[in-house]
C-alpha cells in the first residue's frame, strides 16, 4: 500500500519535492523511481523482516516502499541505536537485514520465504515503562489521513522520529497530499526555530513539550517571522496554559489537539482551544471512533488500531485488538459539557498510599514566572513508598533560590500536602530522548 | 566527624520544617522526630531521608542497615553514624 501510495504521488506530483532537509530535497518522482529500483534488486528481502533506521537518510521512504512492495515486514527503529544495540535487536526480532547507512544493498541473495502480506512493526516511545512492539500495516497507519486540496504545496515540519506512529502521520500526510516535509538539521531548538522561519513552513505537529520549548527560544521578532497556519498538538496531556500561549503568539494560525496513540491510531482532535474534549464525543457516532469512560478511565473502540502487540520474539500471532474495548490507561473526569484528562495511571505517583497524578502538579509549576518546563515523577523511597520529585527547567537569569521559594509556595497553595513536590531540583532540560515527549519513570534518587 | 554528621542531620532537619514555614529553636538529642517532639510527619521523614542520602550519598533505610524507624533524633543520629564506624 505504501508503495502504491509512493508511485501515486511520484505521477501526480513529480517533480515537487517530498522531503527538505539541510537545503537538499528529494522530489516525489525520484522516490517513487529509486522505490522501483530497490524492488528490483531486494528480492532476496521478499516475505521477510527487514529492521530500518533513520541513518539511511533521505532513501528512508524508498527503502520503506520497497519493502512494502515485496510482502516483507518493515521493522522501523527509533532513535539512534548503536551497532550492538542492532544486532541484539536483528537477534530478537530474527531480522533478515537492518539497514542503517545510506549506501542500500544493491542485490540481495535469496532467503527461505516467511509470510506473504506486508506488515509495519513499531514501538511505543515507552513513555512509562518498556517500549513495546505493535504491529500495523500501512492500511492501518493510513487510514485516519486527512485528504484535503488546501494541503498541496504546503510546508510541514517533522519534529518526530519518522519511525513513530505520529512521525508516520506527518510523512503519510504530505504523501497524500502533496505537501513537502521539511527536516530540521539537528533536534537543537535554534535551528528548528531557523528551519520554520527559513522554509516558511506552514504546519507543525509537536508535543506540548516541543512547543513550549520552542516559544522559549523564539525571540517576539522570530515568531513575527513564522507564518504557521495550523499548529497541531499531541501524545501527552494538553493544558490550557500551553494553548492559550500558542493562541497569544500565532493569533491567526489554526490550532487542534489531536488524541492518538501508538495502538489505537488518531482517535479524535479537538480546534476550540480549549483542554479536554466534550461529552458530545462520548455518545453517538460522532467519530470514526468509539469513546466511553468507565472506572474513570477513557476507553477506545476503533477499526484504525494496530493488529495487536508482537508478542515476543518471532511470533506474530498477537492478539487482535481491533474492534473490541481498549483501556487506554488514561485517567479522565467529566465536569459539565467537557471531558478532562486528569494523567496516565500508569505514570500515577503513590505516596504512602495516596494518588498523585504528575500532570495535575506540572499544571501548577508551570503557571508559575520562570519557570521554562517542570516533569514532575516519584522518587522511590523506603519510608512512603514513592515521593514527589519536580525537575524544573529556569528560564535564563532566574534566581534559583527565589524560583524555588515560590514553587513551594504556589504548590503549598494549590495542592493537598502529599501532592507538593518534596524534591525540586533545577535541569537544563528533560532529556526527552528523541520523543520530545517527557519520559516518565519512577527512579532511584 | 561524628559532630559533622549529626550537625548535617540537625541542619536537615531544620531545612525540612521551615519548607512548612516552621523554626525550631534547638534541636537536642533526646527530641521525639515525630509529633511529641521537633513535629515531623512521614512525608518529612522520607523527604529527610532522601536529602541525607544527597548530602552522604547513604540511605540507611533502602539498604536494610535499618528495619525499625528512629523515635527519637539522637536515634537517626546514630543510624547514620552506623555505617561511618563500621
């Protein structure tokens, strides 16, 4: 289907290029020309797994169709993994090949055939707890794809891993549409800021936490520059706060939330900038989904979902999971007309039995003046359990001392006494590792 | 050295309270921790712990050294002094 998908946009759109990056492009007809060419020479991949990492650089999206076409299973590597790291991944996953530089095999010699029918592997970013193995196919990760004449042309900027479920989207989105993806140099703040302001890139899809750290290092005249019209936020929790500074700084751009994950596919995305979603999604057919709240969790049936997890090395037989009830994990609260995200329960903090949910703390350090981003977790201890922890990124020049007299203050104020972060310690950024989502993981001191 | 380490502990423990905007005028030995003497709660004992552990890069309480909570302030004095003489 990506293949198919490929040679569509290689006819349509030819000479237009697909992907921008460090001022080389690659037009969409020089994918789909390459795609062939790999096709004829990878037939020893046929009916296999086949690992990709983003290393092969621009060839990334040749290679994935490729694949495709040859009924093999592409197995998409997040991140930056070293050589040992890929060989214990080719060993568990029983990978025919992993492809990780961009000089591609020019001929490949015949293995024993395996399956038949093309199938994308990913994982989650394992924002709490291990990465997991979800199998999709190409059909599945397309099929929540806005098709609209008013992207063609349009400049995106990719701010995900292209192996993750919404880098995917983003890359299916400007392959459906004709819009071109625009890569920035390196994951550095600065120059994605000069990327957006040098490629007048329209639209941009990021994590609340990308987009706060970009309004941090955007200078007013910078963002006066941008000419964003639609802003699109997703994969963790959305607060006002975060949507009503985005509002302040890009007054004419459009701006969705957008609920999605890994396993389910895009569930529903909200434009009235206002946090949660309302109720009127809970009942009806509303949307190409089904949502109900139950143990004050929300649960999802949808027909984009993954087939299910890869259960463990070489086998593929996962539970299906499609078309039946998903607990997403998240927990929810339903006041008046909107439903409200209160955390993830699988990143709730227990303190000497009570529940703390680390987004609810986060939205109170972060009101506060000075303060850049804050990722609050639990500090194991052996006295209660689990202990609040705010690591809290300073805006430049705040005095720490003061900084932290009014975090205190400000939490003491809004929170209940187990609640308050014990711990607050001062970071120059969250490690986001390559998600641009906060890892949550509850750890030793 | 012993002197050091129960001034840290004393210091922490001061540090502790006025997070909760409260002075104590002298903490001695025989003190209770808890609401009978200097007035700290569990959440203030784990979060002394923990900062004690920053300050000695010990926890007594994790690695088992201590199976029993310290009544009194001259008790957690010696917890930690445990190991210091071992």
């Amino acid at each position: 289907m990506l293949f198919q998908l490929v040679q569509d946009a290689g006819l349509r759109w030819g000479s237009s290029d697909v992907l921008v990056s460090n001022s080389r492009s690659v037009s969409f007809g020089k994918v789909a020309s390459r795609a062939r060419e790999l096709v004829d020479v990878w037939s020893g991949f046929a009916g296999t797994r086949v690992g990709l990492t983003a290393a092969i650089g621009v060839d990334w999206l040749a290679a994935a169709a490729a694949i495709d076409a040859l009924g093999s299973t592409a197995f998409l590597i997040p991140g930056d993994p070293t050589a040992p790291e890929l060989r214990s991944f080719a060993e568990v996953y029983k990978l025919t090949a992993v492809l990780d530089a961009p000089a591609l095999p020019t001929s490949v010699a015949q293995a024993p055939w395996q399956n038949a029918s093309s199938s994308v592997v990913l994982f989650t970013s394992g924002t709490s707890g291990q990465p997991k193995a979800v199998l999709h196919t190409w059909e599945s990760l397309a099929s929540g794809i806005k098709r609209s004449d008013k992207l063609l042309g349009m400049r995106m900027l990719l701010t995900y891993d292209l192996a993750r479920y919404a880098g995917l989207q983003v890359l299916l989105t400007a392959l459906t549409n004709g819009a071109t993806l625009c890569i920035p140099p390196s994951r550095n703040m600065a120059d994605i800021v000069r990327t957006v302001i040098d490629e007048h890139v329209e639209l941009v899809s990021g994590t609340p936490t990308f987009w706060r750290m970009l309004l941090a290092n955007s200078a007013d005249d910078q963002i006066r520059r941008m000419s964003l019209r639609q802003i699109t936020l997703g994969g963790e929790a959305i607060s006002q706060p975060i949507l009503d500074a985005l509002r302040t700084a890009f007054p004419a751009a459009r701006i969705t939330h957008i609920y999605a994950s890994t396993e389910m596919g895009v569930c529903f995305s909200v434009h009235d900038g206002r946090e949660g979603f309302p109720t009127d999604f809970l009942q009806g057919d509303a949307l190409p989904v089904r949502l109900k709240v139950e143990d004050g969790r929300l649960w999802i049936q949808s027909g984009r979902s993954m087939a299910g997890y890869l259960n463990g090395p070489g086998d593929q037989s996962a539970a299906s999971v499609r078309d039946t009830w998903f607990d997403t994990g998240d927990a929810v609260e339903v006041r008046g007309d909107r439903v409200y995200f209160r955390g993830r329960e699988s990143s709730r903090i227990n303190v000497g039995g009570e529940k703390v949910y680390p987004e609810e703390v986060e939205s109170v350090i972060r009101r506060i003046d000075g303060v850049v981003d804050v990722r609050v977790s639990g500090l194991a201890s052996a006295i209660v359990g689990q202990l609040v922890r705010a690591e809290i990124v300073p805006a430049a020049g705040v005095d720490a001392e003061s900084l932290r007299r009014r975090v205190s203050e400000a939490c003491r104020e809004h929170l209940a006494a187990y609640k308050q972060p014990r711990i607050i310690q001062f970071v120059s950024d969250l490690a986001a590792v390559g998600t641009m989502k906060v890892q949550r993981r509850a750890s030793q001191p | 050295m012993a002197d050091d380490l129960r001034g840290v502990v004393i210091a922490m423990i001061r540090q502790v309270l006025s997070d909760h905007g409260r002075i104590v005028a002298a903490v001695l030995d025989e003190q209770g921790l808890f609401a009978d003497g200097v007035g700290l709660d569990s959440l203030d004992l784990a979060t002394l712990v923990v900062r004690l552990e920053q300050a000695t890069g010990r926890d007594p309480f994790r690695s088992g050294e201590c199976d029993r909570l310290p009544r009194t302030v001259g008790e957690l004095v010696s917890i930690y002094r445990g190991k210091a003489t071992a």
